[in-house]
C-alpha cells in the first residue's frame, strides 16, 4: 500500500525540483565543505540513520553560510508537504525552548548541547546520476530520499518527534505541541472502541520507553526496543558513544527512561513487532472507525510532497491497530498502526508525557530498496 506510482508527474516535479537545488548547493561548496556534504551512492552510511542529539553526518547547518542554508531548507521544503515543513521547522526552533528547559545546562560534549544549528545535510551519489538520494536529520527529525531516473520513489523512513512535545504560548491556554493533532487522532480512535475491541487493541497496559523499531535501516520479523541493545553497536548515537562521558549520559537516559516504563524482558516481548501485525485489524471495524484509521494514516503520509504518494486504498487490507498505556491525556502513551509496507508508530513516554516521537515507515521501500531489488533482478550481471 502506498507505493509511489510509476507515471507520478507530482514524483518527477519533486525529483527535478531536489536535483535542481542539490546541484546548485554543491556549487557553492568550498573545497572544505564537500567532503561533510557528499558520499558515494553506494556508501553504507546512506541507510544510517538518527534521531538522537547526535552528529548525524553531512554538513551542518551551523558550518553553512546563510545563502546556504537558505538552499538546505528549500530542498527540505521540496520533500516535505507545507503542513510538514512547518512541522519539522517548529523541531528545529525547539531546540531553543529544550535549552530552556534544561536550564540551559546539557553537555552533549560540544559548545552548545541543544543547538538549532545542528541538523546535517548529506548527498549520496550525484544529482545528474540515474540513482540518487539525500538525507537531513538532527535531534528529533530524520528525512530520507531517493530518487530514479529524475523521480523521487522514497521518501521514507521519516521520523519527527517534539519536545517539549507541549509548550506554552502567549494567549491564555496555547501551546506549541506539533504533534498534537496526531496524537489526539489516536486517542479519539481508541475511545470509540468497544470494549471487546479495545481487548485486541491494547498491546499493553502501559507504554514502553520508546518507539520500537528505533532506527534500524531493515525491519526484521521481531524488534526488541533500541534502547536495549543500542550501547552495544551504537544504533542510535553513533561516535557520540566514542567519548566515555557521553557513552555513560546515554546509557543513564535509556534506563532511567526504561525505569519508568517498568518494562522487563516480557513486556518487550509483548510489544514486539512481528510479521503478523499485532493488534485490532482494520477489518473488525465499523466503517466509521475505519475511516477514522484512513484519516490517521494519510496524516503520516501526508509528510510526503502533495500528490507523490498513491492514495492508500481504503479498504486497509490487512492494517492493524495498536495502543498500549492509559487513554488518558497527560500519560505515556503508545500506538502502532503495521500493515503490508507500512508501519507507523507513535510514542509520548518520556518527561512525564512530554516528549513525543513519531516514525513513519515504508519496510519493505525505506531508503528505495524495493527500486533497487528491482534494478537488481533486471540487471543481474
């Protein structure tokens, strides 16, 4: 299900758009920027992802003039809808009111530990190549995409998180909370549930400490948390892991975050992702509950530029529906919606419900896999 459709002219817009951009970007490169901004197509780190404060490789925003930087967030517009680059432009500026927060005191090992001037660009392959993609990420968001023969064909994975995932504004009562219609979209699924329904539904009685896919490149039939094996292989911090200090402030986050959850062994057994969808499938729904599901899921694939995506049929063969925590507003929280190429998870666990991420997921697509298992098959030699 929503796969990229062969003749999309909006695809071809969005490809000669993104080559266009990324062309010009590394013309205006010095000698000592290109080697941050580029690597080969076939380089391992093009399915390497973050969206931890770690150094997500590329050329940062900070190390780029101001004209450029202009460039990097033109090309972050071309792959983002206009509702989703404000998203991901509200993350960024969050980095400011997180600083706040930690009164301004987070060592991350670096001048600044939350800095707005820390999200990486990095192209893998040439623009005027046949096969081609980019990828942008920082704290709390991770874009990634390739594109065949002048279209783009993936857009994902695409993560996005928030935090504060609530913060107040001027006014009596705003709030800057970027996910928040995505959050109370579940919410409102869940409590039209019938009780019987509700017993499929729920993963679990409370939430797990994080998504649970992490920041794996493939998905496998099984998925423990990444917060579990990460110290091991750096799955989500990378060479911030290399400083003994860092390594030791990361492994406290994870279990003090993994302490809260309360989780052992067999809770993350239970919230594992199988190749069974766990959950409430979309078949056992009433038509209203259904297209309340349909709603959710094109609010994720909607991060994608306008028109590129094929619209997800509505039918949801085989999409299942999970929750796991309280359904009251202010608890952590967890829902996962897995279906044929298509996994979205959403979490709101950590800073006492305050601090939300959110992935969506193409597995058997993420990073064009199925266009390059395709190139493969016709072209074996």
């Amino acid at each position: 299900m929503s796969s990229l459709p062969r003749d999309s002219s909006a695809g071809r817009t969005a490809g000669g758009a993104m080559a266009h951009l990324a062309a010009t970007l590394i013309d205006s490169c010095s000698a000592q920027q290109l080697p941050s901004l580029r690597r080969e197509w076939a380089d391992e780190d093009r399915t390497t992802w973050f969206y931890t404060p770690t150094d997500h490789g590329g050329l940062a925003l900070s190390a780029q003039r101001p004209s450029q930087q202009q460039m990097t967030m033109r090309l972050v517009a071309e792959g983002l809808s206009a509702p989703a680059y404000n998203t991901v432009a509200a993350v960024i500026g969050l980095e400011n009111v997180l600083d706040r927060v930690e009164g301004f005191s987070r060592d991350w090992g670096r001048e600044r530990g939350r800095d707005p001037g820390l999200y990486w660009l990095r192209i893998f392959g040439s623009p005027q190549d046949r096969l081609w993609g980019w990828r942008f990420g920082g704290h709390h968001v991770s874009l990634n995409y390739v594109i065949e023969d002048g279209r783009l064909v993936a857009a994902t994975p695409c993560f996005i998180g928030a935090d504060p995932a609530r913060s107040p504004l001027l006014g009596g009562g705003g709030e800057l909370a970027p996910l928040h219609a995505v959050e109370n979209a579940a919410r409102s699924l869940v409590a039209g549930l019938s009780d019987a329904q509700m017993r499929r539904a729920l993963l679990h009685p409370t939430a797990p400490s994080d998504i649970i896919s992490g920041n794996r490149a493939r998905m496998t039939p099984v998925s423990v948390p990444a917060a579990m094996i990460h110290m091991n292989d750096a799955k989500l911090w990378g060479d911030l892991l290399d400083d003994p200090r860092m390594a030791q402030l990361a492994e406290a986050i994870d279990q003090n975050a993994e302490a809260a959850s309360g989780y052992g062994s067999d809770d993350h057994e239970r919230l594992a992702i199988r190749e069974t969808p766990s959950g409430l499938p979309a078949s056992d729904m009433t038509p209203d509950q259904r297209a309340d599901l349909h709603a959710l899921i094109r609010a994720y694939e909607s991060r994608a530029p306008e028109g590129v995506l094929a619209p997800t049929p509505e039918s949801l063969d085989g999409v299942h529906f999970g929750w796991a925590g309280p359904l009251t507003e202010g608890n952590p929280h967890y829902y996962r919606i897995h279906g044929p190429d298509l996994l979205v998870e959403y979490d709101n666990t950590q800073r006492h419900a305050n601090h939300a991420h959110s992935v969506w997921r193409r597995p058997e697509s993420d990073f064009g896999f199925d266009v390059l298992a395709a190139h493969r098959s016709n072209h074996p030699h």
